[in-house]
C-alpha cells in the first residue's frame, strides 16, 4: 500500500453510452409495463359487469326438437325419453 490516502468519490466513472440507453430502455419498459397493467385491470372489471347467468331454454313450439335442450341459445343436448316438454 501506498502512504498515500486514496479520495473516494461517490461518482466511480463516468456511465457509458451503452449504460445510459440500458438504463433507458429499462424505463421504458418499466412505465409501459405499468400502463399495460392499468389497462388490463380496467378492461377485466369492465368484462366482469357484463356477464349474465347461463340461460336453459327449450322450445315449446310446435315443430320444434322434441328434448333438446339448448344453453345460451346452442344445443347443448337432448333429453332421452322425452318427446314433449
């Protein structure tokens, strides 16, 4: 060791070029990221309010399928054994 006393400085070096668009990019990321998130809370809450119960419907109709059983209005099945509902 040298009897010389060494300053500490709390800059070390000088950032580079490459570090600073690192650091840049690393921020951008960050706050679209963020925004992103915003963004899919709001639109998921949203989605939620707008959903209904599943609706169980048949056709009393004449001419209508004897048994099927629609949910939602597609034919999910049909009931054995029924020809009138």
């Amino acid at each position: 060791m040298s009897p010389k006393a060494t300053r500490w400085s709390p800059v070390a070096e000088t950032t580079s070029p490459a570090s600073l668009a690192r650091h840049a990019a690393a921020t951008t990321l960050r706050s679209a990221s963020a925004t992103l998130a915003r963004l899919a809370r709001r639109l998921a809450t949203r989605s939620a309010r707008h959903r209904t119960d599943p609706r169980l419907e048949f056709y009393a109709e004449a001419g209508a399928p004897e048994g099927a059983l629609y949910l939602d209005g597609q034919l999910i099945g049909w009931l054995p054994g029924v020809t009138r509902l």
